[in-house]
C-alpha cells in the first residue's frame, strides 16, 4: 500500500527527466522506453545516444528478403561492441524496419557520424525513405552520408540533410549526368567536403567543373583516358582546395599517355610500393602542379589513378 505522500519518479520534472535520460547510452534508453508510456515519451525527447545508423534492406541470391539495422557509438573512432545494437527482420517485417528508421529520423536532436542505407530490395523501399524524410520538420544532421539511392531520391534525401553538418555524400546508387545537374543546385553538395561515388558516369570530363570545389574526390566512371587525366591535372592547378582526387574505371591509359597529361615525373617510386598501405604495386610518380610549389603524388593502377597533393616531390 503506497504512503499518501509518496512521489513517484514521474513526480519530477519533466526536463530534469529528459536530462537524465540524455545521459543514457542506447540500451538503457531503450529499456527505460519499455517500462510505461509517460517514460516512452521521455525518451522521445532525449537525444539519442547513438552517432552512427547503418541501415540494410537485402535479397539475397535465393530472393529471400531481409533487413538489418545497426545502431553504432562511435565517439571513439571505432565501433565499439558493448555500446552497440544489431536487429534483424524478415520478409514480413520490413515495416517494422522502416518504422525503427522513422522513429531514428523524426527525434531532432539526432546527430549521427555516419548514415548508411542500402537497398537491393525494391525502389519501392527508396521511396518509402524518401516518404519518411519529407514528413520531417527538421533537417538531419549527419557529417557522413552513404546511400544506395538512385537519382532523384538521392537528391531528394539530400535536400534533408541540414548543409552546415554534411561533410561527405556517398552514393552506391544508379546516377547520369542529369542528376549530377540537379545534384550541383543544392546547398548540401556546395558546402560537403568529399565525394564518394561509386557509379559509372560515361562523360565525367563534361561534368567535372563541378568537382572543383571539394578537398577530396573518389568516382567511379565506365572508362577514362586521356581526357579525364586532363581534367584531373586542370582541377588541381584550378583548386587549391583539393587534396586527393581517384577515379575508377576501366584504364585505357599508357605511360606515354600519363606523360602527355602531366609531362615527365620529377620523380619515380619504387613499383614494388604502394601509393598507400592497402594498395596493390604500381606506378608511382611525382609531377610539379603548374604555378605552385607543390606537387601530384600520382598512383597508377590497372583499373584506378589516384592523385594526391603534396608538399614534396618524393616521398
């Protein structure tokens, strides 16, 4: 029999409360959501103690359908086990997958590192991502995005991303140059960083004026040539900004034609060292950037070039 005066933990505060559940990490946030409704919504309110949401819709070779959803703290760089979530789904439970997200997505006081969505279901699971996000009243904050969108729901998902925040656009989806046009009139792409697009364009060279003002490009294009190195070297005697530019292809470059792009080397790496650790032996040279004194570190593989700025010519 409880005391008449006796208070109980919903007699305080409702902000004392939500600044008490700030400061849970996400499994105990989650148990306190279960416990009665009044503490749900409490919940609701305390920025949740996650910074990285790596989302996975899949069909697998035998078309089995399934979804996979993994809540991350990062704080130290790294994904650490005893403060992380995995949850899985079935076929019949993709909904439920999609409303974890929109429950994720819809609390403003989500600031998340990393954002990962990947779909090989259906468009259909792209557009209901993209329903989730226009219903938003705020923008998302996230410094990395990654996405399997294509086209259009890329730029639409882009449009909710707050711009001051964004630092890298990821995508792994189906782009053509048209959505690069539409992609070049946000503010979200003038104000990121680096680009990472693992999609193949058949013309970058026509498009690449439109990279020129990022620290760090990674693309992915059908082929290159001759052409693309040219726009390589012009974005870095054009930026001073840019640091790393790679391109990914099917090479139909020489040696004799890397030296019609860039002229001789000043110097040559040994072939048996990579440009970096996990890099496979290549070519390595070094080659002046006109008008300054530093210099493209230039790696030369089968399929990929990689163009690194560098204050010294060897390294």
């Amino acid at each position: 029999m409880a005391l008449p005066n006796q208070k109980s933990l919903l007699d305080l505060p409702e902000k004392f409360l939500v600044r008490v559940a700030d400061k849970l990490d996400f499994p105990s946030q989650a148990r306190l959501r279960t416990v009665c409704k009044e503490l749900g919504k409490i919940v609701d309110q305390a920025k949740p103690s996650i910074d990285a949401l790596w989302c996975d819709f899949n069909k697998d070779r035998n078309l089995k359908l399934s979804a996979k959803i993994g809540i991350f703290n990062n704080q130290q760089g790294k994904h650490d086990k005893d403060v992380s979530a995995e949850k899985h789904y079935d076929e019949e439970d993709l909904e439920a997958a999609l409303d974890d997200i929109e429950n994720f997505l819809k609390n403003p006081r989500l600031q998340l590192n990393f954002f990962i969505f990947y779909n090989s279901i259906s468009p259909v699971v792209d557009m209901q991502l993209i329903e989730i996000s226009n219903a938003l009243d705020h923008q998302l904050e996230v410094k990395y995005l990654k996405l399997g969108l294509n086209g259009v729901s890329l730029v639409n998902f882009l449009r909710k991303i707050n711009p001051n925040t964004l630092k890298t656009i990821g995508s792994r989806g189906k782009l053509e140059p048209r959505d690069i046009d539409r992609l070049v009139q946000l503010e979200q792409w003038k104000k990121a960083e680096r680009i990472d697009f693992k999609a193949d364009f058949s013309d970058f060279s026509r498009l690449s004026r439109h990279f020129l003002h990022f620290k760090r490009v990674e693309i992915e294009v059908v082929s290159f040539s001759i052409d693309e190195m040219l726009s390589m070297k012009q974005f870095f005697n054009q930026s001073n900004k840019l640091e790393v530019f790679s391109i990914d292809g099917r090479n139909n470059l020489t040696r004799e034609g890397i030296e019609f792009a860039f002229g001789p080397p000043v110097f040559e790496f040994k072939k048996d060292k990579g440009f970096y650790p996990h890099h496979a032996p290549g070519t390595y040279s070094s080659f002046a950037i006109q008008g300054t004194k530093d210099f493209f570190k230039l790696g030369f593989y089968e399929s990929q070039v990689i163009l690194a700025r560098s204050d010294k010519k060897s390294n």
